[in-house]
C-alpha cells in the first residue's frame, strides 16, 4: 500500500474507534525516518491500547503487518511502525507531554477533509 493511502487508511481505521485529534503529517521531505506521521489521542490507557489494537488487526487483514510495535506496556504511547507510515497513538498527558505536534510542525499538514467524514 501506497504511504499517503495507508496514512489515510489509519486515520480512518482511529477514527471509526473514536480517537480525538487524529492528525496526519507529511514529513517525508524533512526527515528520513518515513514518509508520514500519524498521531491520535485516546481518552485513556484503555482506549490507546483498544485503539493500537483495532489499527493493528484492520491493517493486518488488509495484507499490511506492522513492522514493530512499542509502548504497548506503557498505558499512554503506543508507537506502531509501518516503514513509511508511524503511527502514535497518546493518552491527553502523554500528548501534550511529548507534544510532537509542535516538534514536527515543520511537516506538511494533511487537511482532514481527505480523509475524516466529520
């Protein structure tokens, strides 16, 4: 799967499950580390590993296996690494700790309106 179709994909997949602030950033010409960031809130430790889960099946059965998987333990960052496409799924606390939002605000912000129906 294409990077951008597959950021999109997970935006849609985290917000189905009700995710808050799902963001996409396109930092493949400021970074080497992939093509997009994907970032979501959930409302609690519950709700990020409920959806890290979810996002990890769906792509699964679509014939796109993870390539790694940290912070599962840590109840407020889960990071899901697809090669082009990474994915942080936050608590509040952890997001606005962390605050990636700002430290890669030099990427490219994908308006919502590609790909979220709300």
């Amino acid at each position: 799967m294409e990077a951008k179709a597959l950021a999109i994909t997970a935006a849609q997949i985290l917000d189905a499950k009700k995710a808050d602030q799902v963001r996409l950033i396109d930092i493949s010409q400021i970074s080497t580390l992939g093509d997009y960031f994907v970032l979501a809130t959930g409302t609690s430790g519950t709700h990020v590993k409920a959806l890290a889960d979810e996002l990890e099946y769906q792509l699964k059965e679509k014939g796109v296996p993870a390539g790694r998987v940290e912070g599962y333990r840590s109840n407020s960052w889960i990071l899901l690494d697809y090669e082009s496409v990474i994915i942080h799924i936050f608590t509040p606390e952890a997001r606005a700790f962390y605050d990636l939002d700002r430290l890669w605000q030099d990427g490219i912000p994908v308006d919502p309106a590609e790909y979220l129906t709300k």
